[in-house]
C-alpha cells in the first residue's frame, strides 16, 4: 500500500485548505453542545476532534506529505503530554484518598469557620497565587487546594463556578511569576531571555491584570448572596461525627507542599501525596475505610489495603447519612480522569497532524503578513499563543510554536527577547485552561468537577491579561529594542528540561 507520497514532494496547503478543520472542528463542538448538552465533553466532541483530525491527515496527504510523516506528527504532539497525563492520573488518585482520609472534610471543615463567604473568592485568590508561587505549578496547586475550596465553596453556598475561576486566576499568576514554573522557564529559554528579565518584564502586564481580577472578585463576594446547601452549624456536626478531624489529616497536604518546594517531579509528588492520604485514612479513619469496602468476613488488614487500592483507582463513595456531605468527600480515583485523557488524546493527534502538514504554518502566515510595525507583530505574537492554543490542544505546544515562528521576525527588527516571552506567556500560558479540549483546560475541569465553559467567564485574570498585553502592544508601551548580542546571550541550559537557550531544535523533545 502506497504511504501516501514522499514528504519531499510536499507542498503547503492552500489556506481554504488549512482552515477547514478547525472551521469542522467549531461546527461540531457547536452541534455536540446542541445535542448533548453538558455531556457534550464526555465522548462526542472527543469524537469530532478525531475525525477532524482525519480530515487533516487527508488535506496533508492531498499536499504531499506521506502518512509516516502524519503519523510521526500526531505521535509526537501525544508525547508532549505523556507526563501531564501522569500528573492526571495521579490528582484522580489523591482526590480518592483525600477524600476517605478526612483530608477535605479537615480542610472545609476549618475552612468554614476561618474564611467569611464575603471574602471567599478574594481568599481563594490569594491562597493558590501564594502557593503555586512558592511552587511554581498551578496544576498541583488546583489539584489539590482547589478541589478543597470548591467543596467548602458549596458548603458556603458560594458558586462552585466562580470559586473555579478564583482559584485558576490565582494559580496562573502565581505560576506565571514563579522561577521555579516549568512554563516560565520554557518560555525565558526558547526567547533567550534571562529567566529573572523574563519574570520582571512579566511584572508590567501579570501586576495590573491580578489587581483588576482580584478587585473583581472582592466586589463579587461582598455582594454574593450566600444561601447555603446546609446550615454551617449542621455541616460541621456532620463532618465531624462522620470522620476524624484534626491537624494530622493534613499530613498529605503538608507532604505535597514540602515535595514540590523541593522540586521532587509532580508525578511523584502526587502520588506521594495520594498513598500519604492512603495511610492516614488507615490509621485516623479506620471505620470510614470499613464502611466504605462493606465486606465484614474479609481481614482488617485486606480491608484496608481494598480500600486504599479501591480509592485510588475508582474513587472513593461516601455514605455518611448526609447527601450534601457525601457529595463533598465523594469522587476522584484514575478511573474518573479516563474520559479526560482521551479528550487529550485526540487533540493532541489533532494538532499535531494540523503542525505536521504545515496547515497551523499556513494559518499563521497571514498574521505574519500583516505584522508590518513592532505594536502589529507583538499583537501577531499574541494572537499566533491563543490560536495555537486552541488548535495544538497544548500550553507547552503553544509556547514553542508561539515562541520558535516569531523569533526570528524579533531579532530581525531588534526587539529585546524579553518582550516576545512575556507576549507569549501573557497570551498562551494563560489562556491554556480557557479552551475545554486543551490539556489545561481537560485538567482543571476534571481536578475542579466545574466544566471549563462554566468557569470561563470567572477566570478573570486570565481574561484579563491577554487583553492588558494586547492594550500596551497598541500603545507601544514594554516593547524593548537591544542589540543582537542580547539574544546570543541566552541562558546555557533550563536544568528542568535540559535544554539550551540557544537550542530551539531540541525544544520539540520536551
């Protein structure tokens, strides 16, 4: 069977060409929505993406590209992600355990007598930007606090929406700003930007964007109307009479915060924290495990090593007699991240193949083309991270191929690498959680249990700063000049990735 033509003889797509997919791919999120409501993301939008990803292979072996050269594509696209699905895996895992350990009952249950629903939102912000700081990875930050400030979000009567949306803004910031984010540094090494040049020159758009966000917010909760599922009085009976509460079920916690600060990897971390949960549900909840595996002729011993294994792999179910506490510690295991991974999965094959055939090189062109002054070309920037975001399915796709088109256009007109990284982390890295079938997006809605289209509209600081980056591009204002020197002396390696400042090539292995 004929492979489809040799790569050598291929030739760019016409544009017509290379808009189609994604024109097919808006048309049936749009139908699936229309037929199938919110469970639109639970199979068939995952289906649209795969064969808008078969129309793409077509239009790149229309062009001349070999199916080898496709397939190499979409598998290379997938194993940009291999190590986010990991982390996917693992946040499924440790909300079971947190879950049957007490560890989110401890949390909402401290939670609702310290935070005042008024500032709920406002301390939802300030806690993950302060944590995914000091640890520079929003992921673990959402996976983790952010699954426990949407249960006492309900508890309060707050939006689990909203409370979404704070948590994510304050993760991206802190994320944003953290030198020890994968992201930040990704970004800084492929520029050619000092990594702490590229965090100032952050400062000038990320600082006014979390200030309007968090005055947002603020004015949401002294206004919210809070009308809680339960009395808080009848919440904190219940939560203690149906588990043990206390500092040591933060343990878990506490073991994720001290992994990350020492930068152990995040899949570890995770886990790590998912079996801390395990063992801290087998000493301080013993009863709870038992109740949960319900097979009283089976050894203690087995019963609690079911339970755990049961936890982390389909969720823990709790039956404590109180529906709106059950559904708070109910949830998580891997199997609950399955549905996510293959939304994953399929966009990433999709983007990858639109990459591989040169039809996103097409679709870029034109902003290229119309980028005539230095305020056009940082917009271009901008616009080239949210649309690759949106066709790649990646973050970390976004910022390589955001960063890699547009470096040379940068030195060419002698603009300083550290405004085309901030451009791209401004646009790319926060709009990521934005789109639902982005890796980012697929993660934080199923770590949240809020879909990514309910909470959009809530991520105020990612709304936010694309549109104060886009605002000082149009105004001239962060958009340095330097000599070419300055890009010669980009940073040796990101120990992180191991890769070099100077080595775009290699990026594509990260």
């Amino acid at each position: 069977m004929s492979d489809g033509g040799s790569s050598s003889e291929a030739r760019s797509p016409s544009l017509l060409a290379a808009l189609t997919p994604p024109l097919l791919l808006i048309a049936m999120i749009a139908a699936a929505f229309l037929l199938y409501g919110d469970d639109a993301m639970g199979g068939p939008i995952q289906v649209g993406l795969l064969l808008c990803a078969i129309v793409s292979a077509l239009i790149g072996l229309r062009s001349g590209y070999s199916m080898e050269t496709i397939g190499e594509g979409a598998v290379a696209s997938v194993t940009t992600a291999v190590g986010s699905m990991f982390i996917l895996l693992s946040v499924g895992a440790l909300i079971g355990t947190w879950n049957m350990s007490g560890t989110i009952a401890t949390l909402t249950y401290y939670g609702i007598q310290i935070i005042s629903p008024a500032w709920f939102y406002l301390a939802c912000v300030v806690i993950c930007a302060g944590m995914s700081l000091a640890i520079g990875s929003s992921w673990t930050v959402v996976g983790t606090l952010g699954a426990a400030l949407i249960g006492i979000s309900a508890v309060l009567g707050l939006s689990p929406e909203a409370t979404a949306g704070a948590v994510i803004s304050g993760a991206y910031f802190g994320d944003k700003l953290s030198p020890l984010s994968e992201t930040t540094n990704l970004a800084a090494a492929i520029a050619g930007t000092p990594l702490y040049t590229h965090i100032r020159s952050m400062m000038k758009t990320t600082i006014p964007s979390i200030v309007i966000a968090a005055g947002v917010f603020a004015l949401m909760g002294v206004t919210a109307d809070a009308v809680g599922t339960i009395d808080l009085t009848v919440a904190l009976e219940a939560i203690s009479i149906a588990f043990t509460v206390g500092v040591a079920m933060l343990i878990p916690l506490i073991g994720v915060v001290i992994l990350a600060v020492r930068r152990v990897p995040p899949t570890i971390t995770i886990m790590t924290g998912a079996l801390l949960g395990g063992l801290v549900a087998v000493v301080w909840q013993p009863s709870v495990v038992e109740a949960f595996v319900d097979e009283p002729d089976l050894p203690t011993p087995l019963v609690m090593v079911k339970g755990v294994w049961s936890a982390m792999a389909t969720g823990f179910t709790a039956d404590t007699g109180n529906a709106t506490l059950d559904a708070l510690v109910s949830g998580g295991g891997m199997a609950s991240m399955l549905i996510t991974l293959w939304l994953i999965l399929a966009a990433l094959a999709f983007g990858g193949i639109m990459q591989a055939t040169g039809q996103l090189g097409v679709l870029i062109g034109p902003l290229h083309r119309w980028a005539r002054s230095d305020r056009k070309l940082m917009i271009a920037t901008g616009g080239t991270g949210i649309a690759t975001n949106l066709v790649a399915a990646d973050q970390y796709l976004a910022i390589v191929l955001t960063t890699t088109v547009n470096k040379e256009e940068f030195e060419q007109r002698h603009i300083a690498p550290q405004s085309l990284s901030r451009q791209v982390e401004d646009t790319a890295t926060v709009t990521s959680p934005l789109v639902p079938w982005n890796s980012c997006g697929a993660y934080m809605a199923a770590s949240l249990g809020v879909a990514t289209i309910a909470y959009l509209p809530f991520c105020f600081f990612n709304l936010i700063n694309p549109a104060v980056s886009f605002a000082y591009a149009l105004l001239g204002r962060g958009i340095g000049h330097t000599d070419d020197d300055d890009y010669a002396a980009a940073p040796e390696t990101v120990d992180m990735y191991g890769i070099s400042g100077r080595d775009v090539d290699k990026v594509g292995r990260v």
